[in-house]
C-alpha cells in the first residue's frame, strides 16, 4: 500500500487550524508612538544629530510619521538611508489635508527618496514604511536638494568644449 493512502487515512488531510497572524512590533523605537498621521512626530533638527538626521525602525504593520513645517516655495529632500537587504518604500510626503503623496522620487546612495517644493505654507507629514515583516533600520534625513554632479568636464579657456 502507497505511503499517502497511509496518509490520508490516518486523518492528516485534515487543515491545520492557524491563528491569524497580527502584525508584529518590531518597529518600535524612540519616536514611537507615530503610527497615525495625526500623531506625526514634529521634526525638529534641534532636536536630533548635528547633520540632521534620525535613526529609527519599521517593519510590515507599522508606519512611521513625521511632520515639518514648510514655507510656500521651498524645496526639500526627505532622504531614506538604509541596509542593501531591507525593502523600504520610498517615503510618501502630504501637504497638508492632501490625500495624495507629493514629490518626485530621487536616487539615494543606500536609500530611497523623495524631493518636494512646497506649493503652499504649512505642515507636510512625510510616512515610512516597509512590507517586510522583519525589522529594518532606517536613517532619516531631511534638508535642501543636493547639487546634481557635473556631467562633463569644466571647459578650459582657448579649448572647445566636450559637450554634445
């Protein structure tokens, strides 16, 4: 007699009762609780390093929220750093009482990012989150565009430029 007619007639067809699985909370850290939109944490550069950036975690079913003030006009980048392995999505910037994200997604060395010109003064809030379900650390940083590296060589006067 075939081994899976054993099987089945010992009763192992039956499913396996699974509890649901609920999100697990490896993504606390020391700006927790900023899970909600309305609990955005303020940033404030005062408050963090002298470069301006923060050092946080978040893994699948938790989100990370901050907020900042913006003057009409002015143009930040939010900037993601993270390990090679983790899956963070590019972080998600509203203005205020938008629905939508705003920005356009930049290249970060490590990262992800997302630069944004405020169109009107007031409080954005920018949200982290990862689909794993394992914890990934992240260093956030927001401050003005970076300068885009030179393309071509400076020309030199009395020689024609390399530029096509």
């Amino acid at each position: 007699m075939p081994w899976w007619i054993l099987w089945m007639a010992a009763g192992m067809t039956q499913p396996v009762a699974v509890e649901a699985a609920t999100p697990a909370r490896c993504g606390w850290d020391d700006y927790e609780p900023n899970n909600e939109r309305p609990r955005a944490r303020k940033w404030a550069l005062a408050e963090h390093s002298d470069q301006g950036e923060l050092a946080a975690a978040v893994c699948a079913g938790d989100e990370d929220w901050f907020s900042l003030r913006l003057e009409r006009g002015q143009t930040v980048e939010v900037r993601v750093r993270h390990h090679p392995t983790a899956r963070i999505r590019a972080p998600e910037v509203y203005a205020p009482r938008a629905r939508r994200p705003r920005g356009q997604a930049i290249k970060v060395p490590q990262g992800v990012g997302v630069r944004v010109q405020a169109r009107r003064p007031g409080v954005y809030r920018v949200r982290i989150r990862s689909p794993e379900l394992a914890r990934a650390a992240y260093v956030l940083a927001v401050g003005p565009p970076s300068k885009p590296s030179a393309r071509y060589p400076a020309t030199v006067a009395g020689r024609p430029s390399k530029r096509r």
